[in-house]
C-alpha cells in the first residue's frame, strides 16, 4: 500500500479548507500542508454563494451590533465568546482577501462597498457584485498557488479516519483517477467538507455537499453538535433549487402570495414600507421568512405548480437599470435555468434547504474533543450560528475560523511525532472493505438512487420547515430501514476508474448517518427555536434548552445525546423581535 | 523561466488515456477554422511579396535597363495571379486586424469603454483616408 | 409522459476498451431539463456506470464541459429542448482536445499546471499591513480587468482552440486571461514577472486568432481579446526595452 506523509492535512478544497491551508503555510511553512478534495478546490460549493459576507467596517457600525444581530438572529444559542472573537476577526479577514486581489465591489471613493442583508441591523456586508463566494474562492485557490509547502490531491475522496492511540493520524483516500486507494498521514487534520443540504430533496446545495466530513468524524466518535437546526433559505427557484440572493430583497423586492399581498406583514414581521427597512418585513430572518411560507400554504393562498407551491418575487418595480446593474446574476439564473425575465416577470419561490447550523463539536480553535482533529466552515459547530444563521455570516466563518484551525493545527503538529505503523493495517482493512462491499459485490437487490429517493422523502415530510414527536418518529424509523437496505445495495459499475457510482454509494451512507443525527437531534430538543420548529411545543424553552444537542455515535450504531452548555457573556436571552417593533434605525437600505 | 515549454503533464497511475486523433479535415469543420488556416497558409505568399520587394530593391539598385526588365517580368501573367492572391491574403490580414482592433485596444473615455464599433470605423476611416493619399500621389505622377 | 429525445453518448473504459464507442439512450424531453438533467436521469434509472464530472447545476462551479453536438458547452446551461427540432440524436463527448479519463471525464492536469505558471495571484513589491486598511481601487479600476476575472476555468476555451488541438505547449485562453487579469489589476505590481511567461512562443505568440475561445465562453470573459491586449503590450514593451535597455525595467 502506497502511503504518504504530510503534517497538516486538510480534508477538503472550498474557503475553509483553502484559507487553513494558506494559516499553515503563513504559521510555518516548513510544515508540509496537503489539500484533499473530492473535487477540483475551484469547483468546490463555496464557488456558488452570491450575497456577500459581513464584516463591520463603516463609521457608525459597530462589532457590538453585529454580534447582537448574530446572537438574536441565532435565538440565543450562539456562544457568545465565539461570536466576540468571529466579529472582531471578521473584518480583518476580508480585508486579508483584498489583499490578497478579490474584487470587491467598491463605492465611488475606491473603497469597499458594503450592502445591507437580512437580519443585519447596519450596512456591512461586503460583496463582489452578486458573486461573491465565487470570486472568495478564486482569489483563495490562486493564492495558494504561491505557498510551495501546500500539496494538492485533486479529486480524492476520502472515506475514513485513522485513529490510534487516541489521536487522529491521517485519511483513507481514494483517487478517482486511478482507482488507487491509500493513507495520507498527518499529525493534525482539519476537516473542511462543508455542508449536507442534499440530505434534503430540495436544495440551493450542490451535489457534492452530502455530509462526508460530519459523517466521518461521528464515526470516530466525534459527537456532533445542534444538528437539528437545518436552514431553510425562503427563496429558491423551484425544480433547480437555484438561490435567489437575498440581495435581491435588499435591493427592494417584495414578496407576494398569489393575491398580490405581501404576506409578510401577517406574521409578526413588520409593516409594509415600499422602501426596503433593515430587519423588516422582506428583510427578516430566514427562518421565519420560511415560515411564513408554510402558513400562507395553509391559507391555501400560494400558487400551485408542478414543483408544488409557490409565492412570488416581485423585481418589476426596480427597473432594468437597477438589476442590471446591482443583481445580474440573479437576472441570468432566471434568464438560464427558468426561462423567466425578472424584468418583465415574477420569480416563483419556495423555501429550499440551504444551510446547515450544526455540525462537528470544535471549541474556538477548530479543535473537536478527538486529538489532532480539528473542523472549520460550514462542517464544524463552533458555534456562532446557534439556532439560525444570518445570510453573509457564513463567509467570514469559514476564514475566521478556517485561519484559527489552520494555526492552531499547524502549531499543534510540531509537538506531534510521526504517524504510528498501526495506521497501516487500518488502511489495508479499509480499502478491503470498499472493495467487499462495493468493487467486488454482485446480486444486491438495492439500487443506490432509490434509497436516496426515500431517505430524501423520509427527511422533507420528517424534519422540515415544521416537525413534531410523530413525523420525526416515522422519519427515525424510516431511516433506520434504510440503512439496512443500504447493505444489500449493488453497484452496476465495478470500475477502478472513476468510478462515480463507488462514490455516490459512499456518500450515500453518510448522508444516512447525517440524516439520522439530525432526527435523533431533532427528536431530543422538545421546544421550538429558531429554524427548529416543533408543533407539538411551539415555545422556546429557556429553562430546558438554552444548550446545545450533542450526538453520539454508539460502537453498536445506536446513537446517545447530551446537552451542552451555551456560553452567554454579555447578551441574556431575550425575545427575538423583527419588524416595527424592533428598535431598529429607520434607515433604508440604500 | 521555461516552466511551460515542457510539453503537457498528466497524472502517473492511470492505466490508459484515450486521445483522439484530430482529422487531417478538421479545419474545413468550421469557417472560424478555415479562416486560421488560411492566415497560416499566408505567410507563404507574404514571403513572396517580401521576395518580390526584395528584386525591386535590386533591380533599382543596377540601373533603368535592369528595372525595365523587372517590370516585364512583373507582367508575366503567372506573377500577377501569383501577386493578386497574395494581395487577397494581406487585405484579409488587415481586416482581420481590424477587427481584433477594438479588443486589443480597450480604449477608455471618460471611465467607459469606447464601443467597439467606433474602433473598427476609426481603423478603416485611416485605412481609406491613407489610400486616398496614395492613389492622389500615383495619379499626379 | 409523451416526448423523448434520443442521446448519443460517448463511453469509453480505459480497463476494458479498446476503443471508445457511443451509446444511445432515450430519455423524457421536459422544457425545463438540461442536457445534465438528462445525464442524470441515465445515471439513476438506466445505467450506474455512465460517468461524467458535474456539482453546481448553476453554471458556475465549472464541472459540467461537455461537447454537445459538436461544441463545447456547459451541459448544465444548455437545454435539450434547444435540439428537440434538431435531426438525428444528440451528440454527447468529452471535452475535445484533452485526454479522456472515462467516458465524459477528461483529464486536465495540464491546464492546472499552465494556469499556475503565470502567477494567478497578487504580486506586490511591498504589502500594506492590514491594519492600514484596503488598497483603494475606483470602480473604473476594477472594472479594467473585472471581465477577466469572471472565468470558472471550464476549459471550453481550450476544446474551442485548434492551436491548443494542434500543439497542446500553447498556455491556451483561460490561463492568459487569467494573467491578464491580474495584470490589469490596479494592486498588482507582477507584470514584468508575468511577462516572462506569456511573452515565449507557447504564450501569447501561440496564438494567431482564431477567436473561438471567446465565443464558447459561458461567462464572457473573452480570452482572445486579453491575449491580444497582451500582444500588444509585449511589443510596447519590447520596444521600450530595444530603446532604452536599461530604463525599460
Ligand atoms: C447557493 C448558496 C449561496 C450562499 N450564499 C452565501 C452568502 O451570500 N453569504 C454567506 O456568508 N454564505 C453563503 N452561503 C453559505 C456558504 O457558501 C457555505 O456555507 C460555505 O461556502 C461552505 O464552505 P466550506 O469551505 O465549509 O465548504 P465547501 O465550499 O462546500 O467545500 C467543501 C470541500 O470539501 C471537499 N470534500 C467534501 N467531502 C469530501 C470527501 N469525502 N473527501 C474529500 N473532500 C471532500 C469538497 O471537495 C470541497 O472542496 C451560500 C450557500 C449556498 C448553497
Ligand atoms: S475563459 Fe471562459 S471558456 Fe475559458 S475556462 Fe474561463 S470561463 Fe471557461
Ligand atoms: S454543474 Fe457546475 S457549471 Fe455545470
């Protein structure tokens, strides 16, 4: 078996991974940092995120204001330490960025500019036109181009850990190219996966984003932490799941019900104004937005398509000049993938599955509970997202705490001595079972595509937008059939080329344990908070649940949770308020 | 630095990559093509022009007689089909130039990008008007 | 479910083909599938085996290259129904001038060594502390190389290229425009490092415009046109150089 030796090793290409890789080097760049990625790190998800990414820089703003926005708009579950140390770093990362060539969109005096963003009380979500993740992740890609301590390994996928003596030692990894499977050992390892919205059917998410990292470190006893808050982002084009940016509420798009009635204004959310208001109305949180979707279905007032439901995204009213200059992007995803001009036309939208706030346990260093191990990005919980993340917090996340991971991993691996021979025989088991279990396996009465399909009702009907005691029961249940089905699963390809149906089988496993991390989660906290929303218990429940979920991985499969505490600093727990009420400063977003 | 004129890289391990042939008919695929094509095929007779400068230069240099000679050759039927083509292909260089023009030369006025259209005119505005000059010199001589 | 369209679809196994074959599939034609959707549908209900590379299914994560009928598209931006009318069965092959891998997949290893030859970053002669803030730049500024930096490296560009078909040394579009991005960027201080690369033959010489590479491009980064700037740059410079051999640097 081949093996290779590197001290730092990232699972993972997207902004997390790429900006740890790039603190290892700056750390030490005698330390050998190796990128693994499932898929070329340019392609990677972070490449589709379009609204921006909040950082305090203006006059007037403060990091006290974005941390209260954050820690609200989490429902006070944020830790609120974490949420200090993220808004300070925030802004000093971005303009790391700058440094190093993203374009930002600048004002006319050639600085920054900035737009405001739901849930955000000030203008301070930096933007590179309506592409921003797009060009974050370039401009990092082309960057580590110039640390030659940074190896890559382009399309290998990863499927487990090695762990001895208590101590994460490296990956299994499998190169798509050739088949060839193999240990890459490390001293630390950060994973940097990303999300696992396709655990859902419906989803802004690419189809790379399946859960592998949550997944793997569950495995390794890692527990994962508030994996029952999955955001649903209110506007996606129904079929492709395609995001319309909040952007383009901010720019001053409503949101109507086949009426023609901005319905927002009957759930709490504020007063029309036909200015946009910071943190009313279109602008509110995304949960509640989403919310408000699922009632107005109830009232029977949303239009019917074959995609189901939908209200409208009404842009007409900003005219040519304004989208064509402020959201082209929006107007292309329209134009491209439904045929629909947002000019002329209204958007259909539903909710879609979009983020997920839970994630690996990590302290505010990366660092999970399992030695040498260490999360950052959408993958890890640190947590400052707590029960619902505000849109362009997640960016700076992944290079605030992608760059602390990166540093503090780096700074742990030159303590660590070499990888244990143990570690071997581990790899020659794992690349046996894959070959067992998938490369070598004929007969099994499962098809790959139908487990998915199931698990993927099983979730939406289960765990969506509204849950309670009985449609997560049945989703727990379901899910458990499923993994038993899983094993009688066959592939028609047995190639060691590329073969992308090996790693569909792969991925497919993993979302199954995420899948069921986030209904066990789900079923334990019986209270409503934030994107969590039980029917049988409407109401936040301080007393009980202001803490995290943390879920376990059993030997045998089974799974045990176990609160944790919330840190709270400076923010007691207060009522989330949107709209009029909210003391907010009437100022208009532009 | 000579990093890139090492001919293309790919990865060890895999067992076999299919590489297409390309048809020794691929330039008539597409006219884009075949316009490449013909530029390379070009520079032939731009070396001859360059040759034909070349014996005029020489037979300047050695006199009227020797002139008169060049001349006569120049009419030889075969030479003017020859020069005719090659004027053909330099026309066609100068258009092609021409309307590369407004790509190569993204000319800015008052922080906006001059259309395209005005660069490709303003080119061939001097192209006639630099004619004109010429063809009023050759008649009045 | 009345409507199909019938694909053709390139299949090739490097373990047991001797050579590449095509294969024909039916598949539901619906206004809103792309050629992507329809190449999942296979993927899920027909046959397993069928391999190609795609993520984003939004045009920007840049996996999805295919030739489609002949030309170099992103197939998850080109609707079938844009061929329902067409003659014959739809045509699907990999890239055209890389190596295939299998099937759709091809191999471009060669275009991620080429693209980080020319230095795709920001080079300064001294950075500025972060705590002194951004490095000013006017929207005119940034709107000088913005087009350039507009490119999801799909290497279209490259299947569009018979000069990259004939002699795969040649940078190619993306990686020059890449370049020349970051040349034209106000913050950058790297063109003469830069200029080593592009201005050798298999750089920007390579190239005698054919003008493809721009046209395929799904995000309109026109590569040609910044290889031509480029030349023209180059020989200013080179003749600044040739005038003044000492002060041009
Ligand atoms: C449509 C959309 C729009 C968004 N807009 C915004 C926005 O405007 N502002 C904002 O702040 N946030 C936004 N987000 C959220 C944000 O983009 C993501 O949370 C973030 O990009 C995640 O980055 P990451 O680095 O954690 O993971 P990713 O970018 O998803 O990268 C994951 C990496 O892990 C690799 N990987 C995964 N599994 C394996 C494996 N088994 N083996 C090897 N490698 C593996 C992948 O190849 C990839 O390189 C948006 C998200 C979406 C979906
Ligand atoms: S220049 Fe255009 S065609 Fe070429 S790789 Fe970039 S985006 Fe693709
Ligand atoms: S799938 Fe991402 S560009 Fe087509």
């Amino acid at each position: 078996m081949d093996i290779s030796y590197h001290d730092v090793l990232l699972v993972g290409g997207g902004g997390a991974g790429l900006r740890a890789a790039i603190a290892v080097a700056e750390t030490n760049p005698n330390l050998s940092a190796a990128v693994v990625s499932k898929v070329y790190p340019m392609r990677s998800h972070t490449v589709s995120a379009e609204g921006g990414a909040a950082g305090v820089i203006r006059p007037g703003d403060t990091l006290d204001d974005h941390a209260y926005d954050t820690i609200s708009g989490g429902d006070w579950l944020c830790d609120q330490d974490a949420v200090e140390i993220f808004v300070k770093e925030a802004p000093e990362e971005l303009l790391r960025l700058e440094h190093w060539g993203c374009p930002w969109s600048r004002d006319s005096d050639g600085r920054v500019a900035v737009r405001a963003f739901g849930g955000m009380k000030n203008m301070r979500t930096w933007f590179a036109a309506d592409k921003t993740g797009f060009h974050l992740l370039h401009t990092l890609f082309q960057t580590t181009f110039k640390y030659k301590s940074v190896t890559r390994y382009d399309e290998w996928f990863v499927t487990r850990l090695l762990v001895d003596e208590g101590r994460v030692q490296g990956v299994v990894a499998l190169q798509l190219m050739s088949g060839r499977i193999q240990a890459i050992t490390a001293k630390s390892v950060i994973l940097c996966t990303g999300g696992c919205g396709r655990v859902f059917p419906f989803t802004t998410n690419a189809s790379i984003k399946t859960g592998d990292g949550m997944a793997l470190a569950f495995q390794a006893g890692v527990p994962l932490k508030d994996m029952e808050f999955v955001q649903y982002h209110p506007t996606g084009l129904p079929f492709t799941g395609i995001l319309i940016t909040e952007a383009a509420r901010s720019e001053g798009g409503y949101l109507i019900n086949k009426d023609g009635y901005r319905y927002l204004q009957d759930y709490n959310l504020g007063t029309p104004t036909p200015q946009p208001v910071l943190r009313n109305m279109e602008l509110g949180p995304r949960d509640r937005l989403s919310q408000a979707f699922v009632k107005e279905v109830e009232k029977g007032r949303t239009t019917d398509t074959p995609y189901g439901p939908v209200v409208h995204l009404d842009l007409r009213r900003l005219g040519e000049k304004v989208i064509n200059t402020r959201l082209p992007f929006v107007r292309e995803l329209c134009l491209k993938y439904e045929n629909i001009d947002p000019i002329k036309e209204l958007i259909p939208v539903r909710p879609v599955i979009h983020y997920m706030m839970g994630g690996v346990h990590t302290d505010n260093d990366g660092a999970t509970p399992l030695a040498g191990l260490y999360a950052a990005g959408e993958v890890a919980c640190v947590s400052i997202n707590g029960a619902n993340r505000l849109g362009s917090n997640s960016l700076p996340e992944l290079l605030v705490f992608g760059a602390r991971a990166g540093k503090a991993a780096a700074l742990a691996a030159m303590e660590q001595k070499p990888p244990s021979e143990r570690v071997v025989s581990q790899a020659l088991d794992e690349k046996l079972r894959l070959e067992q279990q998938f490369l070598r396996k004929t007969g099994g009465r499962e098809r790959i595509a139908t487990i998915r399909s199931e698990m993927h009702k099983a979730m939406e009907n289960g765990a969506g937008i509204y849950r309670n005691q009985t449609s997560l029961q049945k989703a727990a249940d379901k899910l458990r059939e499923l993994r038993e089905r899983f094993r009688e699963v066959s592939l028609d390809d047995h190639s060691l080329t590329f073969n992308t149906e090996l790693l569909a089988a792969l991925e497919q496993s993993f979302m199954l344990d995420v899948g069921s991390a986030i209904v066990e989660s789900a079923l334990h906290r019986v209270e409503s908070r934030g994107a969590h929303q039980r029917t049988d218990f409407p109401a936040r429940d301080d007393r009980n649940f202001l803490a995290h979920t943390l879920i376990f991985n059993n030997s045998d499969g089974s799974t045990r949770v176990k609160p944790a505490p919330v840190v709270i600093t400076r923010w007691p727990p207060a009522e989330r308020v949107y709209g009029v009420q909210s003391e907010v400063k009437q100022t208009a977003a532009r | 630095m000579t990093e890139t004129r090492q001919p293309a890289r790919y990865t060890e391990y895999h067992p076999r990559w299919y590489r297409s042939r390309v048809s020794t008919w691929w330039w008539l695929a597409q006219w884009p093509y075949l316009k490449f094509i013909l530029r390379e095929i070009s520079s032939v007779f731009v070396a001859w022009f360059v040759v034909v400068l070349l014996l005029q230069i020489r037979a300047l240099s050695r006199g009227s007689e020797a002139y008169a000679a060049f001349e006569r050759w120049l009419q030889n039927p075969l030479i003017v089909l020859l020069n005719m083509i090659t004027l053909f292909f330099v026309v066609f260089h100068a258009v092609t130039w021409f309307n590369v023009a407004p790509r190569a030369m993204a000319i800015r006025f008052r922080g906006k990008r001059v259309p395209d259209f005005w660069i490709v005119g303003a080119n061939y505005a001097a192209w006639a008007a630099v004619s004109l000059v010429l063809a009023w010199f050759l008649v009045r001589s | 479910m009345a409507e199909t369209i019938s694909l053709e679809v390139f299949r090739y196994s490097p373990e047991r083909d001797a050579e590449p074959s095509f294969q024909r599939y039916d598949v539901p034609l619906r206004k809103d599938w792309v050629v992507l959707d329809a190449l999942n549908y296979i993927k899920d209900k027909v046959d397993g085996s069928l391999t190609f590379r795609w993520s984003c299914r939004m045009g920007i994560c840049g996996s999805c290259g295919m030739m489609v009928n002949g030309e170099p598209k992103l197939t998850c931006a080109t609707f079938l129904s844009n061929y329902a009318r067409e003659q014959g069965p739809l045509r699907v092959q990999p890239l055209r001038y890389f190596p295939v891998i299998r099937d759709l997949v091809v191999e471009i290893t060669d275009f991620m060594t080429k693209l980080q030859s020319v230095k795709p970053w920001l080079i300064r002669g001294k950075e500025k502390p972060i705590s002194e803030g951004e490095y000013l730049q006017t929207p005119e500024q940034l709107d000088r190389y913005k087009q350039f930096s507009m490119c999801i490296n799909c290497v279209l560009c490259y299947s569009a290229c018979p000069v990259y078909g004939l002699d795969p040394v040649f940078i190619g579009p993306a990686a020059i425009a890449l370049a020349q991005r970051y040349n034209m960027d106000s913050r950058d201080e790297g063109a003469h490092e830069r200029m080593d690369i592009l201005a050798q033959h298999e750089g920007i010489w390579g190239c005698t415009f054919v003008g493809e590479c721009t046209k395929v491009c799904p995000k309109h980064v026109d590569p040609a046109g910044a290889i031509q700037q480029y030349k023209l740059t180059a020989t200013i410079e080179r003749f600044k150089s040739f005038l003044m051999p000492r002060g041009a640097k």
